[in-house]
C-alpha cells in the first residue's frame, strides 16, 4: 500500500481504521488470528535484559516493486538499496547499548535489552515494525501485548520526519515515548498531535530561518527552491520561503523532488534550473532523494550555481562521493546539526561480523562482492568466509569524521538510559507519582518513563555537551559547512561558521567569509539578483506580471532626482531647484539677468552713453547758433524738449540692464514711455509747427506746436503717474519660461496699463509721422518735415522689426533686445532730424542764411515726386516769409 500520496492526518486516519478493523474481526472471533505477516530485519536482543529499548533506522531505501497480483495472497515486501550511512546509525544504537550496559553509574543492576527494526525509508514499514514492536510479535493484534517479555521503554528513531509523524502517531496513542534523532520536521514540534515525540535534532523551524538568514547575509535576491516531496522538504521551504520573502527576497523557482523515481520530474527540474537566472538554490531534501537529481546535474554539466544543503544532505557520502561533483556542487554552503568524535566507535564498527544478523551478511556481500547464501554461491557467486578485512575498508560505514546524525543517535540511546536510570534510581515514599510512589524498572508504565525524559538533563559522555529538552526539542545550533576540493580531488566540509538560535539576535549567524571558496569562476561572492540595483538618477520600474525583484531602471525625468539605490519613484526638485545631468541632485536654477559687466552689457552701456552724449553735443551746437536762421526757424524748444526725450531714451536703456529692482523696473519702464512720448510730441510739434507756417499767423504757428507737445507728454506722464501709484511694476522671478534658469524680470504690474501707455506712444508716433508725412510737401526751412518723416519712417521700422526679434529670444536676451531697439529708434530720430542741422551749422555755414531759405521751384518738383528716395537730397524751401532757399545735398 502506498501511503506517500497521503497528507500525514489521511494516513495516520488509515492507519487507525486498518487496525481498528483488524482487532474487531479478531476479537469478534474470540481467539486470535494471524492477519498479516509483517516482514522486518533488524536486530533483537531480550533474552534475560531487563528494559528493552526500540530502534527503528532506514538501512534500505526503499521497498522491493512488488505486482499488485491479487491472486495470490500478498506479503509484505522486501526492501532494497542498502544505506551505508543509517547502517552507521543502526550500529551506533548497538554501540551505546553495549556502553551503557558496561557502565556502572549509569543504569548499574539493569541490562538493556533491544529491537532495533529497519524502516526501509517507508512510512508503511516504520507502521509494521511500530505495530511489531509495541504488540511484541510479528502478527499486529492492537492494544493486546502478547509477549511476556520485559518491558518496552522507548522508540529511538524512526529516521526521516515522515516516518517519525507516522510512527509518533500510533506511539501517541499510547503514550509511548519516542526519542527521534533525524526527524527535524517543524510540525513534529506539537505536542498536541505528538505528545511523546522528543528528539536530539534540532527543530527545521531553527534550519529554515538560518537558511534565510544565510541568503540575506550574502544579499541574495533572487533564488530557486528544491523540496523534496515529504514534510521534511515541504515544511521547511515553506518556512524559508516565509522569512525571505518577508525580506523582499524573490523566489525564482520552487520544484519539488519526486519520491518515487520519475526521470522525467528530474529532467524538468534540471531545465529550470538551467533557465533561471538564480545563482542560489535552497535544497531542502534528504539525501535519497536528492541523489537522482545529483546524477542528473552532472549529466547537463549544471555549474555556476550555489546550493544551499539542509542538514540532511550536507555531509551525506551518497552526494559528495559522486565522481567530478565538484565542478557542479564544490561551493555549496549547508548547515550541519553538531559534530562529535565517538572513541571507541570506530572499533566496533570494524568489529561487524556477517554471522551475527541478516543486514550484516547484506552488508558484507556487498562490500565484499560475495554471499553467504547457499543457492547464490551455486549460481556461481563468490562465497564469504567471514575472514575478510573490514580494516582495509575505507567507506561511509566506517567513515567517523562527520558524525552528526551519528551523534544524535548516541545522544538519543543515552537520553532513555539516563531517563530510565533516574527511575530506577527514585527514592522510595519521595517519588514524583500519585502518593508520592516510584516506578519499578521492571514493570513501569511508558507515561512513567515519559515523566522522567521530559525532565531529563543529562551530560553526553565523551564530548560534555548537556542536553536537556525544551518541550521534547533541543535548541537550534547549526555548524556551517562550505564544500571545498580535497587534494586527492574529493569534497571536504570546511567550517565556517555557526548558527546558534539562542544567542541574541545579531550574534545568531557567524560567517567568516574569507574561508569561502565559491563555485564559480572568479571565486568571488555570488550574486543572485533578477534586476541590478536601480542608480541614483533611477527609479524602479515595475515588470508586469514578474516578482517585485525583476524590475527596469527607469531614468528620472527633466526636473526629477532620486538620490538612493533601488528608489521606488523620483522626486520633484523644489520649484527654484533643477536636476543635476545625472538626475541625483537638485541644483538651484541658474539666476539669470543682463549684468551690467558682461561684454554685451558694457557694449550697450557704451552705445546708450554714447548716444546721450551725442545728443547732448548736438544740443550745445544747437546752443551755441541759437541765433541762426536754421535753429530759430524750427522752434528751438522743441528742438530742446526733442533732445532732451532722446537723452532720456539712451538714459532709460541703461536701466534695463543689471539684476532687476523695484526702482528699476519702475524707471526703466515709466523712463521709457515718458521719454518716447516727449520725443514723439516734440516732432508732432515740429510737424504741426510746419503745417501751421504755412497756413496761419506766425504767432499760433509759434503757441500751439508747444501747447501739443506739452499736453501730450503730460497725458503720458499723468498716465504712468497713475499707473505706478495703482499697479506698479515690479521685479520677479520667471521659473516657468525655461527649466534650468530662473530669469529675473520686471512685471509689468498690470497688463492692461502698460498695454496703453506703449499704445499711447504708438498712436502719437502714427499721429506724428501722418503730420510729418503731410508737411514734408510744404514749404520748409531746411527740409525739416522730410527729415521727420525720415526719422519716423527708421523709427517704425526699428520697432516692427524688434516684435520678431523679441519675440524669438529668451532670457537675458529679450531684454538686450528691447534695449537694442530703444538704442535704435533713438540713434534713427537723432540723425535723421540733426544731422542735417549739424551739418549746415558747422560745415557750411554760408547756406544757414535768412536769404538762403528761398525754396526754388525745380527742387520742390523733386520732392513733390514723393519718391523716399529722393529723401536723400533736401531741399530748402521757402519759408513763410517767402524769401528764398538753396538746395542742400547730404551726399556732399
Ligand atoms: C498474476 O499471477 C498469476 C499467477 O502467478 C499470473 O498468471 C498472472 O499473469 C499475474 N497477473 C498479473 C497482472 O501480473
Ligand atoms: C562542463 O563545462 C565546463 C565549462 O563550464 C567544461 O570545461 C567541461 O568540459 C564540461 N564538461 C562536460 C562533461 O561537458
Ligand atoms: C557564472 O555566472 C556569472 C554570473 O553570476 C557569469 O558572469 C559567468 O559568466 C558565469 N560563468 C559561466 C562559466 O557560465
Ligand atoms: C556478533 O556476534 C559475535 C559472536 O557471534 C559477537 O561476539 C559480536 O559482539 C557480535 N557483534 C555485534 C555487532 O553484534
Ligand atoms: C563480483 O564478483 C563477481 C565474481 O564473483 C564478478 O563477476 C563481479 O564483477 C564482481 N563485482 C564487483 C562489483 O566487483
Ligand atoms: C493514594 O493514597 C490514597 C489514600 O491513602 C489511596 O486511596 C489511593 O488509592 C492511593 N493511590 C494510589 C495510586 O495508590
Ligand atoms: C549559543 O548562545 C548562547 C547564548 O549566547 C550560549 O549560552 C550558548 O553557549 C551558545 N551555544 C553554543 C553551542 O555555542
Ligand atoms: C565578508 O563580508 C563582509 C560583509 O558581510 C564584506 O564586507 C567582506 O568584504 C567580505 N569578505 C570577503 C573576503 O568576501
Ligand atoms: C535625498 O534627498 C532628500 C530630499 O532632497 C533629502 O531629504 C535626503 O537627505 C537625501 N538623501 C541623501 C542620501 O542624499
């Protein structure tokens, strides 16, 4: 029957219902009948003992195929794959046995007597010999013990953790204690379902947060799991998988290793294994059941990968002794229950002989290549003669360098001898049951004994380790073993280090790295990770649908840092900071304005006040002739208010240099508009000074041009007056115009405002050039409406043409810009309505004569043709005193 299909509750449920079914058809029958035939080996020694302790050890591996033909009665089946190792284990039970019963402090008037079954790796078979052993005879009748023998004390072992669940069980039931060496399955730790179960293993809860430990002391992410199919491996990567991924470690894969043999399984696994990126596997597996998967790593030549040994597997021979294993599993870091040194182990190990029991004589075929069975040596084989040398044998069996579970079995042996020793040894009338009574070596009851090892605290001979038992469990210290080449070209266990679950957190999991050596070709930590580190400057990007570890590094974006590794999301740099190149800092936004020390700042300071010194030069001319016919016709104040915008318009550009204040924005700005508009209304009043000449009285002509220059310049300047006293301008810092620079500029305060102050400079510019355009036909003294119209006409074209310009640059620009365009207009009026003045002051000044003012006839044509070109020459025109002018070249 096969059981392993069954969660542990199913079977132990079967189990009970088998034999409760069994008893019924016996008892119904009112005597006795042989049911079943169990089929065990083992080792059996009561005659004349006292106590009798049980022993049960996997020595084979598995049950002998057996066809489900149901027409002859079945049997119980044979087993096979003889287990060197548990033989060990077995041999050590007798080993102890015969110390103890040598000794004279412990147990000194008491032999022990034993039943030692091998459990085939089976969990039916560990049910045979606990039903076997507890009814006392081959034939299961339960809850009857029909042999009259000494009394049953304990069961040690039972070997894997399946095995053990099994057998506590049905030993539960009867409060019958079980001492378990191997059997280091967490769910074995409940002393509600396995109320007698103790053990000298350490409990897989320990091991499996060791392990975890171990993967995130190395930094590993990223690893594969390996179970085998029983509780064992199932409970305790369960628990791995617990704590590690609480960790934010990711599983890569979890493959669970067969029970019976399936090749195909095995491949499968193996081609995980290959596809993973995991550098780290966790094996969490007895070494039966990893063999397979051993046989077919090598075959696909698997190197490169660290693996991780439970303790059932990390010193078994039946792995380590495979040939060329160490390019595949040299490296692997495992955790090992305690080492001891056994004197006298050894010895008795070499002192077997095949006579004195069936598995012995199996044992010695085997390593000797002969039998001692009769019809064998017929066939042909070579018979035993028991003389062979069992000291020239160098195997598992005899190998006592690594005796871990070893030792637990000793430990094991030596708790129930203790246990029962303090029994025997209880005071009369001071004992610890009902009415203060003992209990008799002889005849005592298992929850007696049960009494006894729950408070048992001993000392294991030979080593001094004291044991005693928190709850039927040991605490959890673990060597850690690194699978190193030996010179010979096999495997050593190199320490190195510890895990000891009692010591206070941190101290827990000692490593000394340095003596690693790793299974890859740099000889360097491993690393397992699915995705590298996310920089500084990156942030995570989840994979859709993978684990939390396989993630994309996602650069931050313009204006966005991250200054951590692994950063989850990027963060907003504050409003006047911006991310460095590399995205990990913020930097404050570079401060831009038009300084008054950079080169462009010095050239347009210099043109500005250069200009304002020319017009101011141009007014001390103009001073110095205030008498001239040429000054005095045109109205010398307006030629002075004109002059005096100009000067301000050079003036106020230099105010728009340097790093914006409140007083600055509001000159600059206020500067400007008053200074066009007395500009503009100065050369209205020169145009309508002209038009008027040639119509009125000579003393409105003089009045009014003043009056409209007066009234317009006020206008502009109640205007601005108004406009800085209710929304003044102010400076701010633009950080939406350009991401890297903060750019410092004047804000006009009010849209709407600065809108028709500069409207209001455009419309006495339309106004004026429309007067200049129309009087530039009449009779002028010195072409003074030509010269207007001119200036307007650079002045219209500086100021179309600065729109594209200012609307194209940025920054510090624009400003230079705006400048560059005052500059200009002002540079245009300037020489076009003084030059000419100038010219005929300083150069000739013959022609600045009253009588000169004449216009003649043939030069008046010329202009009347309208052409812009024949701007260039002025003519002189009469004036309103009719007196003659002369013509005046400027190409001269
Ligand atoms: C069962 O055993 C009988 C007798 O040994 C044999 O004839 C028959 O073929 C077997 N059946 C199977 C299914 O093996
Ligand atoms: C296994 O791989 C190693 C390199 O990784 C190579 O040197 C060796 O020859 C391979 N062995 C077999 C049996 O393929
Ligand atoms: C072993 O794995 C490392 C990464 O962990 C890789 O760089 C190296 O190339 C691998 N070596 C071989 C032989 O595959
Ligand atoms: C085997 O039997 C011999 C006697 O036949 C005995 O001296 C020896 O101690 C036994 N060994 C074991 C391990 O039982
Ligand atoms: C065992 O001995 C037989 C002859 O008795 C021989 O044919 C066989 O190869 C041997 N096997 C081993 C593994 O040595
Ligand atoms: C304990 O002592 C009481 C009174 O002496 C007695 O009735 C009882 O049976 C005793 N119990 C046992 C288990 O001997
Ligand atoms: C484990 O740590 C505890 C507490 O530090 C200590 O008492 C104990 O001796 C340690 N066990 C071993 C085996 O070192
Ligand atoms: C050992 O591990 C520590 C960190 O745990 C590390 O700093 C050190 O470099 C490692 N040493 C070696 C030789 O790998
Ligand atoms: C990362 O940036 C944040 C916000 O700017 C800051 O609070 C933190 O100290 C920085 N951390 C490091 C390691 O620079």
């Amino acid at each position: 029957m096969d059981l392993t299909g069954l969660s542990s509750k199913g079977r132990f449920l079967m189990v009970l219902c088998i034999v409760s079914y069994l008893y019924k058809s016996t008892a119904a029958e009112g005597s006795c009948k042989l049911k079943a035939k169990f089929n065990l080996r083992g080792y059996k020694e009561v005659e004349k003992k006292t106590v009798v302790i049980g022993g049960m050890f996997p020595v084979h591996q598995r049950l002998t195929d057996t066809d489900s033909n149901t027409t002859i009665a079945p049997e119980s089946s044979d087993c096979e794959g003889f287990n060197f190792r548990t033989f060990r284990w077995a041999q050590t039970m007798l080993f102890a046995l015969n110390e103890i019963n040598s000794r004279n402090d412990i147990l000194p008037d008491t032999e022990l007597g034993y039943v030692i079954y091998d459990s085939c790796f089976t969990i039916s078979k560990a049910v045979e010999g606990t039903l076997t052993f507890l009814t006392g005879q081959d034939e299961a009748v339960p809850n009857y013990r029909c042999g009259d023998g000494p009394p049953l004390s304990a069961l040690v072992g039972a070997g894997g953790s399946d095995l053990s669940i099994a057998t506590a069980r049905i030993l539960g039931l009867y409060y019958f204690p079980q001492m378990s060496y191997a059997s280091s399955c967490s769910v074995l730790e409940s002393r509600f379902q396995y109320p007698t179960f103790l053990r000298t293993i350490p409990s897989d809860e320990h091991q499996s947060v060791a392990m975890a430990k171990l993967v995130l002391h190395f930094g590993w992410t990223w690893v594969g799991t390996i179970a085998a199919e029983d509780d064992y491996g199932k409970y305790g990567i369960k628990r791995f998988k617990e704590v590690v991924e609480e960790a934010g470690v990711c599983i890569s894969f979890s493959e669970t290793l067969p029970k019976i043999r399936n090749p195909e399984a095995i491949e499968r696994i193996v081609q995980t294994v290959l596809d993973s990126t995991a550098k780290i596997i966790v094996v969490f597996s007895s070494d039966v059941d990893l063999s397979p998967l051993v046989g077919e790593l090598l075959r696909n030549n698997v190197t490169n990968r660290t693996w991780i040994a439970s303790e059932a597997w990390v010193t078994s021979a039946a792995i380590s002794r495979h040939p060329d294993i160490l390019p595949v599993l040299g490296g692997t870091i495992g955790f090992a229950v305690k080492r001891a040194d056994i004197p006298g182990l050894k010895e008795h190990l070499l002192s077997v002989t095949p006579y004195n029991d069936t598995l012995t004589e199996e044992f010695w075929g085997i390593v000797f290549n002969c039998t001692m069975n009769y019809r064998q040596v017929l066939s042909g084989m070579r018979r035993c003669t028991g003389e062979e040398m069992m000291e020239k044998l160098s195997n598992t069996f005899t190998d006592v360098s690594q005796l871990r579970i070893t030792y637990n079995v000793y430990k094991a042996v030596y708790a129930v001898a203790h246990a029962l020793h303090n029994l025997e040894d209880c005071k009369p009338h001071s004992g610890p049951f009902e009415n203060n009574t003992c209990a008799d070596i002889t005849k005592f009851e298992p929850w007696q004994l049960m009494y006894y090892l729950k408070n048992l605290r001993y000392t294991v001979p030979h080593t001094g380790e004291e044991i005693y038992f928190n709850n039927g469990d040991v605490d959890g210290f673990y060597d850690i073993l690194n699978w190193q080449s030996e010179s010979e070209g096999g495997i050593t266990y190199t320490h190195i280090g510890y895990y000891n679950s009692t010591a206070p957190p941190e101290e827990r999991l000692i490593i000394n790295n340095g003596s690693i050596i790793w299974n890859n070709d740099i000889l360097e930590t491993p690393r397992s990770v699915c995705s590298e580190r996310c920089q500084p400057g990156t942030r995570m990007g989840i994979r859709q649908g993978e684990p939390v570890c396989c993630f994309d590094c996602i650069p931050c974006a313009d204006g966005e840092i991250s200054n951590t590794t692994d950063a989850r999301g990027c963060i907003q740099c504050d409003e006047d900071y911006w991310s460095n190149a590399n995205h990990d800092t913020c930097v404050p936004k570079t401060i831009e304005f038009l300084d008054f020390t950079e080169p462009l700042g010095i050239t347009l300071i210099a043109i500005a006040a250069f200009g304002a010194l020319a017009t101011i030069a141009v007014a001390i001319i103009l001073l110095m002739h205030l008498n001239t016919p040429l000054v005095n016709v045109n109205d010398p104040l307006l030629s002075f208010s004109l002059l005096l915008g100009l000067v301000i318009t050079f003036l106020c550009s230099i105010v728009f240099l340097g790093e914006p204040q409140m007083w600055s924005c509001m000159t600059s700005q206020v500067a400007l508009a008053v200074g066009f508009a007395l500009v503009l209304s100065s050369l209205m009043g020169k145009s309508a000074l002209l038009m008027l000449r040639a119509r009125a009285s000579s003393d409105t002509a003089v009045i009014a041009p003043r009056v409209i220059m007066i009234v317009c310049t006020l206008i502009q300047a109640v205007g601005c007056t108004v406009w800085l006293i209710l929304m003044p301008p102010q400076p701010v810092k633009n950080t939406a115009a350009q991401n890297i620079k903060i750019i410092l500029e004047c804000d006009p305060g009010n849209i709407i405002f600065i809108c028709s102050i500069f409207a209001y400079d455009i419309l006495l510019a339309v106004l004026t050039f429309s007067f200049a355009f129309v009087a530039r036909k009449l009779e002028d003294h010195f072409n003074e409406g030509k010269s207007v119209t001119f200036g307007m006409l650079v002045f219209f074209i500086v100021w179309i043409s600065f729109v594209p310009a200012y609307l194209s640059t940025r920054g510090k620009f624009m400003v230079a810009v705006q400048i560059f365009a005052i500059l200009a207009s002002s540079f245009g009026l300037l020489a076009c309505v003084f030059i000419p003045k100038c010219y005929v002051l300083l150069i000739k000044p013959e022609r600045n004569k009253e009588e000169l003012m004449i216009p003649r006839a043939k030069s008046r044509d010329t202009a009347a043709s309208g052409s812009s070109a024949s701007l260039a020459t002025t003519s002189s025109s009469a004036n309103a005193n009719g007196t003659t002018v002369s013509t005046v070249s400027l190409d001269d």
